[in-house]
C-alpha cells in the first residue's frame, strides 16, 4: 500500500474541521482533511456565536460574508415558560460591539459550514477527500500514519482529531470510554417568520424557563427564519440513531408538561416538523493531555463536547482552530512542542466553559423553591447574571 505523505492531516469537516482547515491555511500551511461523509454537509439547525466568536472570524476576513447569511439579534430576553413574565433583558447591537469588539450572531448551521467550506476552498491550500473513514492511526518517528476505510494510507507531520463526539482520533489518544448520555433530547425546528403572526416575529434571542425544560429561539438567515430548541428529559428510543432523527410534536409536548404561556404555544404550534437530539457529553476537560499528544491534537467535540447551555459547542472549536494555527506558525518549536502548547493555551478555558454549561443547564430547569429563587435572582440582577465578559471578552 502506497503511503502519501502530508504536512498537516484533519480528520472531520464539520465546523471546527474546516474552522482549522482555514486558520491554517492562512498561516500558509498546506492541509489535507478527510471527512467520513459521502458530501460535505451540515445538520442541524442554528446556532448562536456571541462576540469572541464572531471577533474571530472577522479577523479571518469574514466580515462580509458572515454579515450576509447571519442575523444580529437585538437583545437576549428571558421569560418565564408558564407565565410569559419577562424577568431580564440584555442589549445586544452597538452595546456588544463597543465592549467586546465585536457583534452577537445567530445563523444556521448549514450556512456557517457553507461559508467555511467555500473560504477553505477559495485559499487553494487544502486537499479535500471525502469517504474518507478512519479505521486506524498508529504513531512514526515521522509522525502518525493514518489508513482509512477506503484503502488510502497517509503519513503526516501532524494530525488534528475534528472528527466530532465519537471521535477515532480520541481514541487513538486517549483510548477511553464513550460519551455519557445526559439525560436529556434537544428538539429542534425552524420556522418561517412570515408565516407567524406580526406578533410573534421576532429578532431577539428569547430563552423561555420552565420546571424541568427550556426552550429557546432566535433568528437566523438574515432573520427570516426564526430558529426554535426545546430541551426536556428524556432517552432517545433504543432504536433511534444516536444523533439526528425525526420526531413527534405529541412526544414533544408530553414531555414539557406543563401549561405554558399562549406566546410559546403559538410558535410550538408553528414548527412544521421537528427533529430530536439526544444529548451527549464527557466530563470537563482534567488537563492539556486531553486535547494533544505528540504529533496528534484534538479539536472541538472531538475535544471537550459541551451541553448546549452556554451557546459555544461551535465557537469553542473556532476558537480552538484560531490558537491552533497561531501554535503551528511557531517554527522555532517541534510538533508536539506546538501541539503542547496549544492544548496548554486552550485546555483550562474549554474546561470552563463545559463546567458553566452543565451549571447553566441545572439552574434553567430548576422547579419548585429553586426555580421560583432562579426567576428573583434574573429578575434583580438582570444583566448582572445575563452578561458574560470572561466569556465574551476571551480568549
């Protein structure tokens, strides 16, 4: 089998592999990634990027583009699921921008892939293969040696695990158990604003608290679309994938429960269809050997997947991808001295930020006492609670 050697393997062309892929190329590394699928393609359905996200993709020079495809909320509103009670508000627009040097922003899924895919492109440094299936990586005194489903052997100088939850290059690294199921499923929908009523549209990220669930919605695509996530407990069936399937408006609102407010009604009522995330996680990160190894770094999920409560799954992988570039450019240290260094620069923030999301996760379905405290505490200290600078301002 004939061997093609490369500087620099990816494995994974989700967001945060080809987040990398760009951060690297534009250091002028020549990059090779290997995606799984048969096309380059992502599910889901919107995500939010708050300022030190979007900060760094404008330095990458995606203003423009960005700008074209995202929706720039106006404020981040919290209510109360049962009463509709607004019990705190946090401006976003110029506030954001003027602290934190860049804007808050919701896009879809698809549309951010779709711009990094295309940047990736237009660079003319990164070879794209797809049905490219890991199957094995073994350690070189080049390097790692890295074989594929389809026959294809390369060996690198260095390697970056993008390849998401249930990553192959992780297990090469760390060799450990499977992710731990949460607990909970994530519905997930995406609604035309035109076909809700005036009063119903909207260009705020609005979070609804409940007793044991959440929803949230925001606008993406130029706020045409409005985006819509309800997370409540619960297994997936044991016949369901673990990841994206179809679901059932009827299961969805047994599993809420509760009588909520006519608002939050009417737009659950509006979903056309939804599908069902069961989440999944793994601990905070312990340490820097967690993210790189020698030759071989890790990246985003691959890394440290996170429970959505904090808004960052997608923007802690760019920012991994950002640092990880600024630690290749170091030419005056060995490869893994730069992947050390990386996962050195990074390991202790993502760890906060997966720490904050799981704490986020408990106060938002919080009942009884708790909750009712949970809802005076946003109510008398606002934007206090709601605004994050050691997040937003970082890293």
């Amino acid at each position: 089998m004939q061997v093609v050697k490369k500087e620099i393997l990816i494995a994974g062309g989700g967001i945060g592999g080809l987040a990398a892929a760009l951060a690297l190329a534009r250091q002028g590394v020549d990059v090779t990634l290997l995606e799984r699928a048969e096309a380059f393609q992502e599910f889901g359905a919107g995500i939010q990027i708050g300022p030190n996200v979007t900060r760094t993709l404008f330095s990458w020079g995606l203003d423009d583009a960005l700008r074209s495809l995202a929706s720039f909320p106006d404020s981040l509103q919290v209510r109360q699921a049962k009463s509709g009670q607004t019990l705190g508000s946090l401006p976003f627009g110029s506030r954001t921008t003027l602290r934190y040097g860049a804007p808050y922003a919701s896009i879809a899924r698809a549309d951010l892939h779709q711009l990094l895919l295309q940047s990736v492109i237009d660079t003319g440094r990164v070879e794209l293969h797809l049905n490219q299936n890991l199957i094995r990586l073994m350690s070189s005194q080049d390097g790692v040696e890295v074989h594929t489903q389809s026959g294809q052997a390369f060996l690198a100088q260095a390697m970056v695990g993008a390849d998401g939850l249930w990553s192959v290059a992780r297990q090469y690294l760390l060799g450990d158990i499977a992710p731990r199921k949460s607990g909970l499923l994530a519905y997930r929908t995406m609604i035309a604003q035109k076909n809700l009523p005036v009063h119903l549209r909207s260009q705020d990220v609005t979070v609804w608290l409940g007793s044991r669930m959440h929803a949230v919605q925001y606008p993406v695509r130029r706020g045409e679309l409005l985006n819509l996530v309800v997370i409540v407990p619960g297994l997936a069936p044991a016949q369901a994938p673990q990841w994206d399937h179809g679901a059932h408006a009827a299961d969805l609102r047994s599993a809420m429960g509760a009588v909520l407010h006519p608002a939050l009604e009417a737009v659950l009522d509006a979903a056309p269809s939804w599908r069902l995330w069961p989440l999944c996680d793994r601990p905070p990160l312990a340490g820097a050997h967690e993210m790189a190894q020698g030759p071989v770094a890790l990246l985003g999920d691959a890394a440290h997947p996170m429970r959505p409560f904090l808004a960052q799954g997608a923007g802690m992988a760019v920012e991994d991808a950002d640092q990880l570039a600024q630690c290749w450019a170091r030419s005056d240290l060995k490869v893994p001295e730069r992947w050390a260094l990386y996962a050195k620069n990074r390991w202790e923030r993502n760890a906060r930020v997966q720490q904050r999301s799981i704490r986020n996760g408990q106060i938002f379905h919080a009942s009884g006492l708790i909750g009712w405290g949970r809802d005076l505490a946003i109510r008398l200290m606002g934007e206090r609670l709601m605004d994050v600078p050691w997040l937003y301002g970082g890293p």
